[in-house]
C-alpha cells in the first residue's frame, strides 16, 4: 500500500454518557500520516454532558459525574471539534456508531468518506473468532505500551485503531480497493452500485 495516496484522514473514536441517544463525554480525532499516526496534530477532548454518566458507561470508561464537573459543555467545544474534523475521510472500528453520534451533535458536518476497520478486518482476515477490538489487538499484536489512557477511553481507542488500520491496509494494493472494502453502504465514501439512476 502506497500511503502517499491516501486521503486526508482521521481516526475518531467517541465515549457517551450511557444514555438514548447519548450524550459525548469524549472524543478522540487522530490524524493518520503517510501510514503512521500523528499524535502531534490529534485532538482529544473531555466534555461534561447534560445528562449524568449511568453506573454502566461508568464501568466501561471509568469517567464519573465527578471526573466531567468542571469540562467545558458540548456547546463550548464542539467548533473546536468541527474544525479538526474539517471534510477529511474518518475511519473507526464500528464506524457507523461514531459517525452517527457526532453527526447528531454536529449538524452539517460531512466526512468526505467513513471506513470501517470492522469490515476491513473481516475481509483481511477471515475466519477469526471474534472482531471486536479487543480481539483483534490480540490477533494483530500493536505495541499500545505508551498510549495515554486504557481500553475504553476515546485516546487509547483511536491509536489502537489507528494501528489497526495501517496494518490491515497492507492487505489491499490501492487506497480504492480499502475504500471499497472499507465503507459501509450508505456511508460517504461508499461506492455508487452501477445500478443506480443517474440524474441528468
């Protein structure tokens, strides 16, 4: 894979409150450069939602009601947000949640394309026993020994995916066949089927 022809694109990942719909709580954007991340042009933010965070979010990322206090709103930071998202390609593991829970808080933002390391993976690497995540770090092995954060925060999740995506990216020889391979229907970024009418 030649990483010179890539798109800009940004690896995100989102936590919520717990709640239905849900409410951000974090938010990870990191850039993906010449096959590598860029930690030095990521964003990473703590919001304080609305809606208190439920016991069960609690025991998945580990930020309490107290932890978020003192966060800026999703009001005070969601232009910082936008501007990093700008129009790039993102990519996320299930990229369909985190696409539609920032699309929801950021009404008119449009990534250019969505890819989807979930069905990238089952692709590359067929027959695995489980494709959550946390499966296929164990499968694939990345060094995370220095990202900030743990499992389950929106930091360590984006460089985990980061990663997870660089590596399965080897399997496809040029950024349309990732592409094709990678975006889920209906997503930006999908192919349009031959079959579909064409508006004169």
């Amino acid at each position: 894979m030649n990483f010179s022809t890539w798109p800009p694109l940004l690896v995100v990942d989102v936590e919520g409150n717990g709640a239905n719909p849900p409410d951000l709580v974090e938010v990870a954007v990191l850039p993906v450069v010449g096959g590598a991340p860029d930690v030095s042009t990521a964003g990473a933010w703590l919001i304080r939602p609305p809606r208190p965070v439920t016991p069960f979010a609690v025991q998945v990322h580990g930020l309490t009601n107290q932890v978020l206090a003192s966060c800026p709103s999703w009001q005070e930071i969601a232009g910082q947000v936008r501007g990093k998202l700008g129009g790039a390609w993102i990519a996320a593991h299930n990229a369909h949640v985190d696409y539609r829970v920032l699309s929801a808080h950021l009404p008119g933002w449009q990534p250019a394309g969505v890819l989807d390391t979930l069905r990238l993976a089952r692709v590359a690497w067929p027959g695995l026993a489980s494709y959550r995540l946390d499966a296929l770090i164990g499968h694939f092995k990345p060094d995370l020994s220095h990202v900030p954060d743990q499992r389950h925060r929106a930091r360590y999740d984006a460089y985990a995916t980061a990663l997870l995506l660089v590596a399965l990216a080897e399997h496809f020889p040029t950024w349309e066949q990732l592409a094709a391979a990678g975006v889920p229907a209906g997503l930006p970024g999908a192919p349009q089927s031959e079959e579909d009418p064409t508006l004169w």
